[in-house]
C-alpha cells in the first residue's frame, strides 16, 4: 500500500529530513509515526502526498511510484489520499456541508453523487444535525470532525493525519480517535503522526519512531516511548 | 495494483464551467478598488490604442492615395522635323518602357499640356494657341510608387529628354513622417500596455493571495492544475474586456461624427478619410482583442508566479 525504499531528502536549506528510510504499510493498517519535533515526522507525511518529492529513494503509494510521478499527476495521487491536519483547514466562509462538498466539487464529481456522499460522511462523523453551520460556530473537536470528513468523502484507500489532535483537548481528542478506528475497520489505512503519547499508549497499533530522519523503532502494538 | 491515474484528460464539464464563470465574477467584486485601477489602466490603453489606430490607418489612406498619385513628367526635346521628331518619340517611349519598375507610360502632345492648363487656370493662356511653347510630354508611373525617384535618375540619361520632374523630396518626407509618428506611438503605446499588464497582473496575484487557503485545500483533495487556473485567468480576461467596452464606444461615436463632418467638406478632393464601416469594427476588433490579450496575460503572469502548483 504504502512503501518508501531507501528514501533521503534534503531541503535547499540544506536539513535532511530523510535519510534512507524503508518501510512497508500494509492495505488497512494503522500506524503511529512518532518522535521528537524536528525528527522528520512531518516530512514523513508529506512524502506521501507527495507534497515533498524525495532527492532520492521511490515512495510507492498504491501501485504509483511518486518520484516518477509528473506534476500533472498528482491530483489524481491525491484523489485517492485523505489528508487531516492539526489546523483543520476549513473554509470559514463556507457552511459543514459545503466544506465536505467542496472537496468533491473541485474533482468534478456528480452533483447527485455529491449529496449523497457528503451527507453520508456527515453521519458517519456525527455532525448530521449541523450541515448549516459555519466552522466558527463549531468547537475544534466538531471542526476536526468536519475535516476528516472531507478527507473521506472520496472514499481513499488511506488518510493521513498529521497530528490531528494536536489542537484538542484530551476528551475530544479520544472522540476523534473513534472516528479514526471506526475508519480503520472499514479497511482503509491510517497514517497519523502524533505527540500524543496516552493515545498511543492506550490504543495499541504499530508505532513507527523517527529520529533524525532515521526510522529508530517500527514495532507492532508498541508505546509512544518518550517521555511526556 | 491497477491505478485510475490514467483518466488525466476530464472532459470539462457545463457546470464546472459555470463554477469558474461564478468564482471570476465573485472576485471581481471582491477586490473592488483594484478592479477598477485595471480596468481604468486598461481603458485608457485601449483608448489611445484606438485613437491613434484609427489616425494611423486614415494616414496610411493619405500616403497611399498620394503614392498613387506620383508620377514622372518627362518633358521630351523640342525637335522640328516633324519625322524626325515622331521617331525620336517613340524610341524615347520604347526605352522608357523598357526600364524596370516601370508600369505606365502615356504620352500627352503639346496641345494637350496647354488644354490642361488652360483647364487650371483661365483662358487668357489661349493665347499660346499661336504659338505652344510647351514640350510634348511622357506621363511615367512607377509600378512602386517608392522606386520613382530611381527610375526618374534612369530616364534623365535617355536622349531627347528635356527635363524629367517629379514630386523629388515630398514623398520622402511624407513616408518619414508617417514612420516617425508610427514609432512615437508605438513606443507611447507599448508603454502603457505594460502598465496595464503590470495593473492587472497585480490585481490577479491580491485575489490569489486572498483565496489562499482555498487554493491549497483544493490542490489537497485533487483539483487538477487547470480547475485552479482558470477562475484567475478568467477573471483576467474580465477585466481587458470591460477596459475595452469605453474605448469601443468612444471610438466608434467619435469617428461616426467627425466622420459625418468631414467627409463631405472633402468631397472631390485628393484628400479622403476611410470609411466608416469596415474601418470601425477592424478597429473595435483590435481593441477588444488586445484588452483580452492585456487581461489573458496579466493573470497569466501572475497565475505562473505565485499559484505554486
């Protein structure tokens, strides 16, 4: 599903975020990618989506060898990943349901497809009865929710997060891990690098930790590992 | 794995079109002061651009219609064996002819030269019917009117030529008046179309910093290059044709009037504007394509530096 081989990048400011990393994620999994800030967590993330393009390794996602992938490709790369972000990322101007829809809408999907799908999600992450509203009218979990809806609504075969709950307090931070695993039975694979050590600690899944663009640790049903 | 990254040709659809239609208006409003610094860039552009377009056509008419007009009197010897005089004559004619770049040769008799100026200026010339003083004369016309001057050199040295004379010098300058004013406004014009370029590109690159965010959610979730493209190059496009709605109409009244004034006061004279009809809409067409071409690459400029994509 998602595999890097020997992958390293360096930025033009000369940091090396990755510096031969090789892993495999299997269709359906759910993996932690933990490790201090700077380690290379976010790059990690941003490989996939190919919103950074290796200096050197392939990542292949699903089949599609990113680094041989043209620029005019990429949207339809993405059109098969869900991408969930600490800051949400929503459009202030635009209601719950238009948020969700919007993502559908700049693919060109059907108009009849669209409401179906959107409002499907919507129940899906519990926000059915709040389509009408604006994100500023939402707490951050609901707004989180929101999100992650979006990232579904094209039904992917992964989502990546990149901390999702960075931004919540603990009780909502759990309702959203629900979501993530109630996702994650429904077979698509999940990505989530994250600081939060009880999360991990408490729903046990791979963890992945990453130092100085090193994978260090890559343990099934592992803890966070680090202290706080 | 089989991937669906192959369908990268979507056919555009009505309602996406619609949606970039809705999105480039929706901005124009948005960014309601630089709106209307472009388009009052590009109206005062396109004004000028029409005004001199229009000038500049109308000269070309003037200098055409004078360049036609230029011809070569060769003034033949006065001979007065009448024989001697027909032969020498016709091989002057034959000669001339004969040169290159030469179209028409016509020759007029000496009666016929005084007919003309009796024509042009009174009877009290008849008096010359006793005696013409006048010389038998060769009409020369120039297949282009620019080489007449060389070909005027060429037939000096023919025999039997009494004198050869021909608008020397005029049609120079008129031709390097018409250039120099050409280049004036040129430059005036490129200057300004520069400017309106700048303007709006400008204008573009504040409505793409302003729909940042949305820019990156959509280049998140798949829209393809083009889909976030074209709302900005349309709104681009907005902006040259709504520049170029003032000028069309000022150009068109305006040339409809002074039209209507001049041109009988004109009548049989050398001197002819062009007419209105295909004259209007050629330079109407100009105007509108170049406020396209202004607004186009405007955002299009802005579009290749700040959408990173």
């Amino acid at each position: 599903m998602i595999e890097m081989n020997n992958v390293y990048k360096k930025y033009p400011n000369g940091v090396v975020a990755a510096n031969g990393i090789t892993v495999d994620i299997r269709q359906g999994e759910f993996v932690y990618v933990v490790g201090p800030s700077g380690a290379g967590k976010s790059t990690f993330i941003k490989l996939m989506y190919r919103e950074e393009k290796p200096t050197s390794g392939d990542v292949i996602i699903n089949g599609t060898n990113l680094t041989k992938l043209k620029n005019n490709q990429v949207p339809f790369l993405r059109r098969q990943l869900g991408v969930v972000f600490q800051d949400f990322k929503l459009l202030p101007r635009l209601t719950v349901y238009e948020n969700v829809a919007f993502a559908l809408e700049v693919i060109e999907e059907h108009p009849k497809q669209i409401r179906k799908r959107v409002m499907d999600v919507l129940e899906l992450v519990g926000l059915k009865h709040k389509v009408r509203m604006l994100p500023s009218e939402l707490s951050g979990g609901e707004q989180q929710r929101v999100s992650i809806a979006r990232s579904i609504v094209n039904m992917p075969k992964v989502v990546i997060a990149d901390e999702p709950t960075g931004n919540l307090d603990p009780e909502t931070s759990w309702e959203i891990m629900n979501i993530f695993e109630e996702i994650n039975t429904m077979g698509t694979t999940i990505v989530m690098a994250t600081h939060n050590r009880e999360i991990v600690n408490t729903i046990r899944k791979r963890v992945i930790a990453i130092e100085g663009g090193l994978i260090v640790r890559d343990v099934n049903g592992g803890d966070y590992g680090y202290e706080g | 794995m089989s991937v669906m990254l192959t369908e990268v040709t979507t056919v555009m659809r009505g309602r996406t079109i619609q949606r970039h239609f809705r999105e480039s208006l929706k901005s124009l409003t948005r960014n309601g002061w630089m709106t209307f610094a472009s388009i009052s860039a590009v109206t005062v552009t396109l004004l000028l651009v029409g005004v001199f377009a229009i000038i500049m056509m109308n000269l070309n008419k003037v200098a055409d219609d004078i360049e036609n007009d230029v011809e070569i009197r060769v003034l033949i010897d006065i001979i007065e064996n009448q024989d001697e005089a027909k032969t020498a004559e016709s091989k002057l004619q034959k000669e001339i002819k004969s040169l290159k770049g030469v179209e028409t040769v016509v020759y007029s008799s000496k009666e016929d030269e005084l007919d003309l100026l009796i024509k042009d200026f009174g009877e009290d010339l008849s008096l010359f019917e006793q005696s013409n003083p006048l010389h038998n004369v060769l009409y020369v016309k120039a297949a282009n009117p620019q080489e007449t001057a060389k070909i005027a050199e060429k037939i000096k040295k023919l025999d039997n030529t009494y004198d050869v004379i021909y608008g020397e010098g005029k049609v120079e300058k008129l031709f390097s008046f018409l250039n120099t004013s050409r280049n004036v406004g040129l430059v005036l014009i490129l200057g300004l179309l520069f400017t309106a370029i700048f303007l709006i590109s400008n204008t573009i690159r504040i409505t793409i910093i302003a729909r940042r965010d949305e820019i990156e959610i959509m280049k998140l979730v798949g829209a393809t290059n083009s889909f976030v493209r074209i709302p900005f190059v349309l709104e681009g496009a907005w902006l040259g044709i709504l520049g170029s709605v003032i000028p069309m109409t000022f150009v068109t009244i305006a040339y409809y009037n002074i039209h209507k004034i001049i041109a009988p006061k004109l009548k049989g004279e050398l001197l002819q504007l062009l007419d209105i009809s295909p004259l209007i809409y050629q330079v109407n067409a100009l105007i509108l394509l170049l406020g396209l071409f202004i607004g186009v690459w405007g955002s299009f400029m802005s579009v290749r530096k700040f959408l990173k994509i």
